[in-house]
C-alpha cells in the first residue's frame, strides 16, 4: 500500500475510535479548547492547536474530541458549509470532517466542505485533503485547486479543477 493510502486509512479509521461528542454551544464557553466569534451573518471558530473554522451562517454541526484530550479533532457536518485552516502538526492525528455523504481528512491545510440537498463538495485552497464515501475504502487525495462532489451512491469520485467563478462563489459564503 502507498504512503498515501496508509495516510488516507488511518485518518479516516481515526473518526471511528472513540468519540465525544461536544455541541456547538458548549464550545463557546470553552468545552473543546474551542471558542465563538460572532462575524457579520457567520462565526470564526477559533481552537486550540490553532484550529480555525469559519461557519457558514445557518451551519449544523457537531464539534467532536475524538482522543478525548479536550481540543476538538473531528467535526460532523450535517448542513451548509465550514473552511477550515488546520495548521500542520496543529490538530494530534489529524481533523476529520464526516457529512453523510463523505469523509475528509487533513493533517495541514486550509479547505472549504459544504454539505446539502443529497451532496457533499470538498474544495483545497492550500495543502492536501483525503475525501471518501463513508462505507467505501476507495477516496482520492486532493491538491490545492481541486474539487470534488460526493453524491449518495458508489461510482468513483471524480477530481476536477474548479473554475474561478465556483470558488469565487463559495469563498463569499465565508466572506473571503
């Protein structure tokens, strides 16, 4: 198995092990070494390990602390869109993403996910990001510059280079 194969395995096996499950919420008073800053129509999620996170406005998600070391290590996705910026070496084991649709994993990076209507789309603004269906072991890794759309089903994914309008336009969503 290739370097990136064990790497995209064992991010992606990570999510499974244990998991506490933290609620936006509480983050704010400080529960998962994170904390919320109020930012016209979003919030900047700012966390310990120099984890940062901005949360599209009407965002449902769920921080998790998966090694239960009290800093946030996962989120789980549930509607609209989150860029992160996971500083390498920053986030022990990696920051993993999980929507219903697909799973994500960085180690140090800064990329946008955006969950709904039956869809998952996964963009890289700098560094590396493993993306794969959560019941297939098959994902592909990408660049900067590059995209993927996970839909419901089994068919390979498909990695394309995203036209500056489409990146344009989700970077607004976080005021970029």
């Amino acid at each position: 198995m290739s370097v990136r194969g064990r790497y995209f395995r064992s991010l992606v096996a990570a999510v499974f092990a244990g998991v506490f499950w933290v609620d936006a919420a509480l983050a704010q008073s400080g529960e998962a070494g994170c904390r919320f800053e109020p930012v016209e129509g979003r919030q900047i999620l700012r966390c310990q390990q120099g984890l940062t996170i901005i949360v599209e406005g009407g965002a449902s998600f769920t921080l998790e602390d998966r090694d239960r070391n009290g800093n946030a290590d996962a989120v789980r996705l549930r509607r609209k869109a989150l860029l992160i910026e996971a500083p390498a070496g920053g986030v022990q084991g990696g920051f993993v993403v999980v929507t219903p649709q697909a799973i994500a994993a960085v180690r140090g990076t800064k990329w946008a996910i955006d969950a709904g209507q039956g869809k998952t789309s996964v963009f890289v603004i700098r560094g590396r990001v493993a993306v794969q269906r959560p019941v297939s072991s098959a994902g592909v890794v990408l660049a900067p510059g590059e995209g993927v759309d996970v839909e419901r089903g089994t068919g390979a994914l498909t990695v394309k280079r995203w036209p500056a309008k489409r990146v344009s336009a989700l970077m607004a969503r976080f005021g970029q």
